[in-house]
C-alpha cells in the first residue's frame, strides 16, 4: 500500500522557484547600478586622498633632502674655509717666529 508524500515545508528565507517580475529584476538592477556608482564615488575619494596623501609626504620628504643638502654644501664651505685660515695663521706663526728670531740676534738688529 502507498502512502501519500507530505508536502516539503519551506525554510524561513528559501524563495520560491517561481520566476521574479519585470518589476522586480528593474529595481534590483537599479538598487545594484545605484550601489556600483556609489562605491565607484567612494572609491574615487579614497584614491584621491591617498594620492594627496603621497603627495604631501614626497614633498616633506624632497624639502628634508633639499634642505641636507644645503647643510652639507654650508659644512663643505665651513671646512674649506677653515682650512685656509689655518694655512694662512700657520703662515703668519712662522713669520713671527722668524722675525722673533731675528731680534734675537743682535747682528741682525741695526
């Protein structure tokens, strides 16, 4: 003897298998075109303030080298200036040594 099947419940959430309207598949293309450009938008934003973002640090980062530089070409000027002013004292010490050496010597002393 057969027994009569029992119809299948349906799932809380489970759709029917029945096609959806012209209606309804325009709206979800709407809500889903809508959704794109809005992240589309959003995703222009982010990519702008990142990019301002790089940008700002290059700069910061181009200005900290431009400015090294400029310390480094004012020390090499320090330096070579230093060094001819100790070449000429130097030069200036042994004069004097020299011309003290003179007045000592009293043959050289008129």
């Amino acid at each position: 003897m057969r027994t009569k099947a029992t119809p299948r419940r349906k799932r809380v959430g489970e759709r029917s298998a029945a096609p959806l309207g012209a209606g309804t598949l325009a709206r979800r293309l709407a809500r889903a075109l809508a959704e794109l450009d809005a992240e589309r938008r959003r995703h222009t934003r982010q990519l702008a303030a990142v990019r301002g973002a790089c940008d700002r640090r290059l700069a910061a980062v181009v200005q900290d080298l431009s400015s090294l530089r400029h310390h480094e070409a004012r020390a090499d000027a320090l330096a070579r200036l230093l060094t001819e002013r100790e070449a000429a004292l130097a030069a200036r010490v042994e004069r004097i040594a020299v011309l003290e050496s003179l007045l000592r010597d009293p043959a050289h002393v008129r």
